[in-house]
C-alpha cells in the first residue's frame, strides 16, 4: 500500500494563528511532526505499507525537517515554487491521499485562518459553480489519478463543509471560533482520534474518487481590482467585472494550473499601491 499526505498548517491541533507560525516555527513544526508520527506509527502497525509519501505543502513547504522519520518506506517532499504544490509527487501508484491540517475555505464563519489557495489576494473560487477550498480542489486533481480523498483532518468548520462533499475518515483538532480563535483539545484527544480514524481507514473498503470531467469553468474573485489587473494578462483568461476572472477548460490539470498561477501571481500584487 502506498499513501501519499499532503500537510498543511492551519488545521493542525494546538494552532490559532499565522502569528504563531512565525513567532513560533520550532514549536509549530513539532505539532505537525506530532500528527504525522500518530498517523505514520498506526499505519505501519496495521498495515503492510510500500511508502508513505509526507508532501510538505504549507507556505515554502520547508516545515518538516529532514530525517523527522527513521523508515526507509517514508518519503520526503518540500520546497517552493513546484508545479504541482500541495499534490507534488501524486501519482496512480499511490492508493489514497490523506490531508492532514487543512482549513476551511476562504469567508467561511469561525473558519481558522480561512483561504483557498491564497490568503492574501483571493477572496472566492468556484467551480462550475460551486464555491470550493483547497480539499476539493485537490481531491479532483488526485482524481485525474483514480486516486481518492481517504481521510481529513482540521477544525469543526472544515469538518462540515465536508459532509456533502467527501464521506472519509475525518480527525477533528479543534473547534473554530474566529479566524484567529479556536477551542483546542488535548494531544491525547487528538492522537486518540487520529489512530481510530486511521484504523477505519484500513477497515473501510472503498472511497469515492472524485473526478471533473468535461468542460470546467473557474472563476475565481480577487481581493482588489489591481490583482485582477495584474492577473487577467495571463493567456486564457477572461475578466468578468472589476474583480472576477475566469478560466475555462476540458483538462482539470489546466484549471488547477490556473488556479496556482492566479494565486503565485497575485500575491506579488497583495501589496501593491
């Protein structure tokens, strides 16, 4: 069995804040270290496993330190800018992907540090239609690979959003109560969670994979006029009013392309005046 997990920071237990991640890096990074090792030692315990592929996906991706894992079956991807970001390294050998600290999306009430992609100059992404984070929007990129979603872990508001979309495993870390404000549980609630819901993982026999297929529209809203200024230049792009652009394409490899480069690029211009 091969296992690929993408990590993020936000839905990590123990976390409020960007502050801490900042102020904090050691000490964050040893909490992500800490939800990985629960998930890692219960999959090699229960679990005839070929390689756990750890895909470091929060900010440069350079928040695990190398070795943090003895077995040779554990790799290792960091590093930033990389074409695929948060699903570097997925491929169809893999069996399922797990996303470990993810967030709600961008707007949502009481969602820890809300976004989808970007913080700073996206405001909303939809999908033909439908407005969406970064769990689907990766889940339909491992879907390109027949591989699916297997199981999510973040705060009570990610959790929700969930429950019409994806029916995994889901590890609970907290309960948001702003952006900035959470209640958090205890470690040993929280590794208790992860081994359960990583056993009814190995118990439950099948998991949806989740495809877009044919034409997919994107549309994407910016936080300010001069992002979309700046991003509506790129090739294939149409701007829809003062603030929303949109991307159409049959290849679901193109629209999440696009949805990298409008935040890659946008964000030089978060700032702008």
């Amino acid at each position: 069995m091969k296992i690929f997990i993408s990590t993020d920071m936000e839905g990590i237990e123990g976390i409020s804040s960007w502050n801490e991640m900042t102020t904090k890096e050691a000490w964050c990074a040893g909490l992500l270290k800490q939800e990985l090792t629960y998930v890692i030692s219960t999959l090699l315990a229960h679990a005839d496993i070929e390689e756990i592929c750890i895909c470091d996906s929060h900010s440069r991706g350079e928040n695990l330190l190398y070795g943090s894992f003895s077995d040779e079956r554990i790799t290792h991807v960091k590093g930033y800018p990389r074409r695929n970001y948060m699903m570097e390294g997925l491929d169809e050998s893999f069996d399922a992907v797990f996303l470990l600290g993810y967030h709600a999306s961008i707007g949502s009430l009481n969602g820890g540090m809300d976004h989808s992609y970007s913080s700073s100059c996206i405001y909303r992404v939809r999908l033909n239609g439908r407005e969406v984070g970064e769990v689907e929007i990766n889940a339909y990129y491992a879907g390109m690979f027949g591989v699916p979603i297997a199981l999510i872990s973040g705060d009570d508001i990610l959790e929700a959003q969930m429950k019409d979309f994806l029916k995994v495993p889901y590890v609970r870390t907290k309960e948001g109560m702003g952006r900035y404000a959470a209640k958090m549980y205890s470690p040993e609630r929280v590794k208790q969670t992860f081994e359960t819901q990583v056993q009814a993982f190995l118990t439950q026999k099948e998991f949806e994979v989740k495809r877009l297929d044919g034409e997919v529209t994107l549309e994407v809203d910016l936080a300010t006029t001069v992002i979309a200024d700046a991003v509506s230049i790129v090739p294939g792009i149409k701007r829809l009013d003062g603030r929303t652009v949109q991307y159409t394409s049959s290849r679901y490899e193109d629209i999440f392309h696009m949805i990298l480069t409008i935040a890659m690029l946008g964000g030089k211009f978060a700032q702008y005046t």
